[in-house]
C-alpha cells in the first residue's frame, strides 16, 4: 500500500475520485478536485488509492471500494481506512495558559486556554464532567489550539474553581469543664451551623453553573462560541446553548448525561421545591453532614478513584496519572466534602434534558453528538434518543471508548471537531468528517470506517467509527449487533 507523506495534504483541500465508471470500467478522479503535488506531477493511481484528504486526515482504499453501492455502505461495510494525524509532540503543541477571575464573592473560575493567537479564528469552549476540570481537556487544549482559540473552564465547586473562604462560620459551643466559649474546628469547610452572608442561598446546581458559563462567554471570550461538554459538562452545554442561542455556534455533546439533579426546582415548582429546605444550600443539615462524612471517606480515597478510572476507559493502557493525581488533590481541598454535598441535594434545572434539546431544536442550534460505545454510565442508547429527536445531528459513534472519549481517543475526537467546526463555518460546503463525494445521502444511511492514527514511539492504534444517517433506530442497532456477534461465533467455528 503507498501511504503519501501528510507533508503535502496542507496544500489540498480535497482529493475525491467519481463514484462513476467510464465506458472501459475504468475509475476517474473528479476533475473539480484533482490537484498537482508542490514541485509538479500529480497523484499516481494504484490499486490503493488516496479516496478523501484534507489537512487533518485522508482516507485509503481500493480502487473497487470506491464505486461501492450505496446499498452496501448502508449496511456499514467498507474497506477504506481513514489516517489522521495523532497528538503534536511538545514541539508543537499549543502552549497553555491558566487563569481565573473573579465571579462571585469568594467564587473564583479557573480556566486554561491556548491558540490565543489565532485572532481570526473560530472560539471553543470545553466544559468538564463531574469531579474533573478544565486539565481533562489538556489534549484538546494542545492539539486544538494550534488552529483554534480554546478555552476549558472548572465548575465552581470543583476542580480548582472551589471557594476560597469557609461559606460557613464556626461552631461556638460553651465547655461544660470551663464554662467558657470554646471553638471547635470542622475537619472540613462548609460543616459550620451557620452560613456566611456570602454564601447564602449558594448552591452548585445546573442554574449556577450554565449562569457561569454565560459569564465566561460575554465577559471573557467576548463572543458567540462552538461549546463542547462531556458528561455534565454536555447537559450544561445544552441547557446554556437552549437559554442563550444567540451565544452558541454549534454544541457538541460528549456522552453528555441526560440527567442531573433529583430535587426539584424551586423555580418551577416552588411549592414541592419548599418541601426540601435544603436542596444544597449551606449550612448543610445534620443528617447531610454525618452521609457526607460517610460517603466521602469512601470516594476520596485513592483506590475508589483509581476503582472508578478504571471503569469508565474502556482502554486501560490509557496514561491517567496526571487525571488520577488532579483528582486526588481536588479531594484534598477543605471545601470539597461540602461542596459534594451540595451538588448531590442540589436541586434540578429549570429546563430538563429534553425541554432543552427541544428548545436547541427550535432555535436551530447546529448539534453534533460524540459518543463511546462501551461507556457504563451512559451508553450510546442515550446519544441515539437525542439523534431520534434531533435526526440532522451528526452521531459519532467511537468504539473501543469509555465514558471520556476525548481523553481516551483525543486523536478521533480532535479530527471529529475539527472536521465538525469546519463544516459549519463554510454553511455546509465543507462535508461532515467520514463523508465523500457521492455520499450525501448519509441521513438516510449509516457509514462506518476504521481510523488509524500514530501514538506513542513508533506505533499505531485503531479505532471502529461509525456515522449513523437519521433512519438509524436503537432496534436497528440492537439487529446489528446481534449480526456481528453470530457473524464473529461463525468464524470462531470455521476456524
């Protein structure tokens, strides 16, 4: 097979080759897109032939694979397999800047951000799961960056956008032995019998942090952003991209939780809402603080961490000791335990999951939907209810991958944002990542291709992608899974 070197694809915008025979069955490139290589002469044909290039990856197959019916690509077979550039080595990997700024009393918002230089270019936004923050986005931040203005954000109440004061005073308790006043101190910040005049009312809930995002892109990024979440971070980014259309190019979910918050809204349902005085607000009741003390012996410490790493990557080879480290020293903070809790009693937002799928539906908000196949907690059952709903959304489906496939498999989803970024910048000119020429049709088909990109010294990984057309169902979903698994029981046997 003859790979060209990626040194020219720069150079080319796309390289396609007709669908249509010509009267000696012979495959033509199409004119509109042949291109000469830097120094003269033009692609060679081969058996192997380049079938769809741009500046992030090119894809490679026979010359037969090209004029594949339309009926076979519905059923997702191809021969092709796409190559994309892996991760930039420090060299040339955008430099990363770390910040905060001040949005509250004592509520500081760190972020990190790089490509600061590409003026012209298009902002993107990365919002964190739970329990993470804007270091889970290193490898977008890096890779990203060098095309792109980029910025993650940390929630406050997590990652190192906790607070900076107690949000609770100090229990004072009279000495039954000196009958005087003495203080007792908490092991943790936020356990005090009475809350801080700052801190009233405050409680990390979905309200507070889509507030803190509209806050990011007005006050810091300045303008209208394509804005990415995964997990949490995704029903955020959909519940601020549904309240704010006028702020948001594009959204682009990540195995985005469909669900957060089991309490109800005081907002839209006061009355029930008035039933739970709590609802996260400090100072936290006594019976939140002794489960709170309970339950965060277990998940702080380090074996649980390392416990739950180890089940939402689905590829345990995966580096995560800089995540587990972070993790770690997040638990570490005093403000922590407290803050867990408030998330845990917090109340649900004004707007559910779906209402602020259906509002992005009504204000055309462009959705592209990432997902890991072999993710535990949110499967791709979740991403396929939101294509249901939302049948022009694009969804990928990425597998092997877990729960955080932009850390798992940066790589296929750096190339998937880029190509996603781009189509939507041209107004549709520039095709969705996977597509070629001939294959608009994709809505009403599903494709899948095998990509293949360098990591590490010397060596290459794989992955299965697949683009599911609007007519994909779960049922059929589940039909083909059931296919591939006698088809793979068939060759156990034959062989």
């Amino acid at each position: 097979m003859e790979i060209i070197s990626q040194n020219f694809l720069p150079h080319c915008s796309v390289v396609t080759w007709s669908s249509k025979a010509t009267k000696n069955n012979r495959l033509v490139p199409n004119r509109s897109n042949i291109f000469l290589l830097p120094g003269g002469g033009c692609l060679r044909k081969s058996k192997l032939v380049i079938r769809n290039g741009t500046s992030e990856g090119y894809v490679v197959g026979e010359n037969d694979d090209v004029g594949t019916s339309i009926a076979t690509r519905r059923r997702g077979y191809s021969n092709s397999k796409v190559l994309i550039p892996g991760l930039p080595d420090e060299s040339a990997a955008a430099q990363i800047t770390t910040s905060h700024c001040h949005w509250k009393p004592n509520l500081t918002v760190h972020y990190e951000k790089s490509g600061c230089g590409n003026v012209e270019a298009p902002a993107v936004l990365f919002l964190p799961g739970f329990g993470v923050g804007s270091f889970h986005y290193e490898k977008q931040l890096t890779d990203l960056g060098r095309d792109y203005r980029v910025w993650a954000v940390d929630f406050v109440g997590q990652g190192s956008s906790l607070p900076t004061q107690d949000p609770t005073t100090t229990t004072t308790t009279i000495s039954e032995e000196t009958g005087g006043l003495q203080n007792i101190s908490e092991p943790f910040w936020g356990f005090g019998d009475e809350a801080e005049p700052w801190a009233d009312q405050l409680v990390y809930s979905l309200d507070l942090w889509r507030d803190q995002v509209q806050y990011i892109v007005q006050e810091v990024i300045g303008e209208p952003v394509y804005i990415a979440g995964n997990s949490l971070g995704g029903y955020v980014a959909l519940y601020f991209a549904a309240t704010h259309p006028h702020l948001v190019k594009g959204v682009t979910l990540l195995n985005a939780t469909p669900f957060w918050g089991f309490f109800p809204n005081p907002v839209r349902s006061p009355k029930l809402a008035s039933l739970f005085p709590c609802s996260g607000t400090f100072p936290l009741p006594a019976r939140v603080k002794k489960l709170t003390e309970l339950v965060w012996q277990k998940i702080s410490d380090p074996e649980s961490i390392a416990e739950i790493l180890k089940q939402v990557y689905k590829d345990h080879s995966t580096d995560v000791d800089k995540v587990f480290s972070r993790i770690v020293e997040i638990t570490q903070h005093p403000a922590a335990a407290a803050s867990f809790a408030s998330i845990m009693f917090a109340p649900g937002g004004q707007l559910s999951f779906s209402e602020a799928l259906s509002r992005c539906k009504e204000n055309s908000v462009p959705i592209c939907l990432m997902y890991g196949k072999e993710d535990p907690w949110v499967g791709p059952i979740w991403g396929k209810k939101i294509k249901k709903e939302i049948p022009n959304a694009p969804y990928y489906e990425i597998s092997p991958a877990g729960h955080c496939p932009h850390d798992e498999v940066p790589e296929v989803v750096n190339y998937l944002m880029r190509g996603w970024i781009k189509h939507l910048e041209s107004g549709g000119f520039e095709a969705l990542p996977l597509l070629e020429d001939g294959e608009e049709d994709w809505e009403q088909s599903s494709i899948a291709r095998e990509i293949e990109f360098p990591r590490g010294d010397g060596w290459k990984k794989s992955v299965n992608l697949g683009l599911y057309g609007s007519t994909y169902t779960f049922w059929r979903g589940v039909g083909e899974a059931l296919r591939a698994s006698l088809v793979s029981a068939f060759r156990g046997k034959s062989a």
